[in-house]
C-alpha cells in the first residue's frame, strides 16, 4: 500500500470491494448499495484519502474549473485585463489547464463587496482556485472555506502559497543603486495591505538602515498614475534624490515620464529600478533595470498543485528574484 499517497485502490482494498465501486461511491454514483457506501467511506477516512480532482473531471464527463480571484482597484475589469502582472499569471495558468478537462474562470471582485463575492465562490469551486491578489484577512476567509486554493502570495500562515523573494530582492535592488555612487535613494511603494508591497518596503528600509543612508519614500499603488504622482512628490520635496526604487514596473513607468518631464534625465541624474520585469519595463524610455519575478513559473506551479489535489496546509514554494540591468542605471 502507498503509505505516502493512497490510491482508490488502496481504500477498494481496505474497504473489500472493487476499485469500480469504490470509484462509484466516492464519486456519489448510483450503483452501490448502502452497507458498501459505508465501508468505502470508512476507509477513505481511515487512509486520508484525497481523490484527484483532475481524474474524477475526465471520469464523471463533468467540466470542472480552476478559479483566478484578484481585487480590482481600477475601474471594472478593463484594469485587470491590461494589467501585465495578471496577463502574465493567465500566461502561466492557461498552458497547465489544456488537456485536463478544465476551464479558468477570471474573478475580478470590488474591494467593497469582496467579502461576500469570496464566499459565493468558495461555495462554488471544484477544482480549487488561485488567489492572485487578495489580502491576508480575505485569503483566511476563502480559505476556510475552501482548502483547494494556493495564493500566488504568502498571506495567513495555514494557506498554500507560492512565496518569491521580495524582501531580498528589494534589498539588492537598493545595494545596486548604492554601488552606483547614488546616496539619496527614494522609494515608491505600493499599497499598504498588500503583502508582496509589504516585503518590498521592508527590504528597503532594511537596505537603507544598513547602508547609512535616509529613508525617502511615497505611495504609489501599483499603478502607473500612482508612480508619476509619487515622483512628482518626491522630487518636489526633496529634490537632491539621485535614485529610486520602485516596487513595480508600471510605477516606474510613471515615474520616468514624471522625471523627464521636469527636465531630469534617466539614469544620469535619477537612476531607476523597477519591480516585477513586466512588458512595462522594456517599454519605457529608457528601458527599465528591474528585478525579475518568475510569475508564470510561480501561477504554473499553483494551478499544478491544485490539480493534484487538496494542497498540504501552510504548503510553501519559493522562487528566486534576480536583478535585470538595463538603460535605466546605465550612464
């Protein structure tokens, strides 16, 4: 017996019938006769047995799904459609669900009503859900009622996530500057409550105290208008930054129109890195140093756990974050 996965036939074994029946009696199918329902249910509890969705998908002929759920903060789901993050998280979801019997069903839920949203697709789930962007307080909401998720994000300690290191990530991203000469190097945040900002801030604060330096820093909220205000703002009040740090690419995007258009030039006067290596940075002039997050490996990664069923709590899997240097710290 497979003592580290059972196998239907491990609990036909255990429950003295046939892999055939016990199949019909985990899949509610008629056929079966209730003192023989008892005993497979009996032993799919003495084994901890947990089926595969994915086969049960193709065995019963029913089409099942793996849910995206992200909050949106722009207006409707126009935001999240053209946003790169999310693009490249269906880049990487989409490839692992052809074959399977399986559709992916978008969820983009206002943060206003997200509470209640969540339930009703929790309710509603079959083959699990990816949480793409979600606050720790939601993902503790979904998850206690559905255990088949993964968050694309570290949030509550029980739920399964794919974790990247953004807090050294942002940590070498400020150590380079550094190493370029620049001293007064500024941050542009993104929102406060999400936990890939949070670790980005913190591995800024960190490099900062460690280096000497003062910490400069505005909120940008992960969009490019957020990016060119928060510039704007920081080389109003201090206009001596040489550099800046900014935890995504389509904040940085702003924030190079915002420089340039006050009459600095990039990277002679502000050097800049980016956060994510998103379409954004090879689209801005000039392109972007950034720090690259595997996002299709990581949304690959999540949607194939949930395929292979229910995943362990507190389940972690963690991707490396690495520097892509470009015109934007080029002299």
């Amino acid at each position: 017996m497979n003592r580290l996965k059972p196998t239907i036939a491990d609990v036909a074994r255990v429950a003295g019938v046939s892999p055939a029946t016990a199949s019909r009696v985990i899949n509610n199918a008629p056929g079966a006769s209730e003192p023989l329902r008892t005993r497979v249910h009996a032993a799919v509890t003495e084994l901890g047995y947990q089926p595969n969705e994915t086969a049960r998908a193709l065995a019963t002929g029913r089409q099942h799904a793996v849910d995206l759920i992200a909050v949106t903060y722009g207006p409707g789901i126009g935001w999240l459609g053209t946003h790169p993050y999310f693009s490249r998280v269906l880049a990487g979801m989409m490839p692992v669900l052809e074959g399977v019997n399986a559709q992916l069903r978008l969820h983009a839920i206002r943060p206003e009503t997200a509470a209640e949203t969540i339930d009703g697709i929790a309710a509603n789930t079959t083959l699990g859900a990816v949480l793409a962007d979600i606050t720790p307080s939601l993902a503790t909401r979904f998850y206690s009622r559905c255990r088949r998720t993964v968050s694309m994000v570290p949030t509550a300690s029980s739920v399964p996530a794919m974790q990247a290191d953004n807090i050294g990530g942002a940590y070498t991203a400020v150590n380079q500057l550094h190493q370029l000469g620049r001293r007064r190097i500024a941050a542009i945040n993104g929102p406060a409550l999400n936990p890939c900002a949070i670790d980005r801030r913190t591995g800024y604060l960190r490099a900062v105290r460690n280096l000497g330096l003062t910490e400069v820093s505005a909120d940008g909220g992960f969009h490019r208008e957020g990016g060119n205000h928060a510039a704007k703002q920081l080389l109003e009040q201090y206009p001596d930054i040489d550099a800046m740090f900014i935890a995504c690419d389509l904040m940085a995007a702003g924030a190079v129109q915002a420089i340039t258009a006050c009459g600095r030039r990039v990277p002679d006067d502000v050097s800049i890195i980016g956060f994510d290596d998103s379409i954004a940075a090879v689209c801005t002039n000039p392109p972007l140093t950034t720090m690259r997050l595997p996002v299709e490996d990581m949304a690959a990664a999540a949607t194939r756990l949930l395929l292979q069923g229910n995943p362990t709590p507190g389940h972690r899997q963690r991707f490396p974050v690495d520097l892509v240097i470009r015109d934007s710290t080029r002299h």
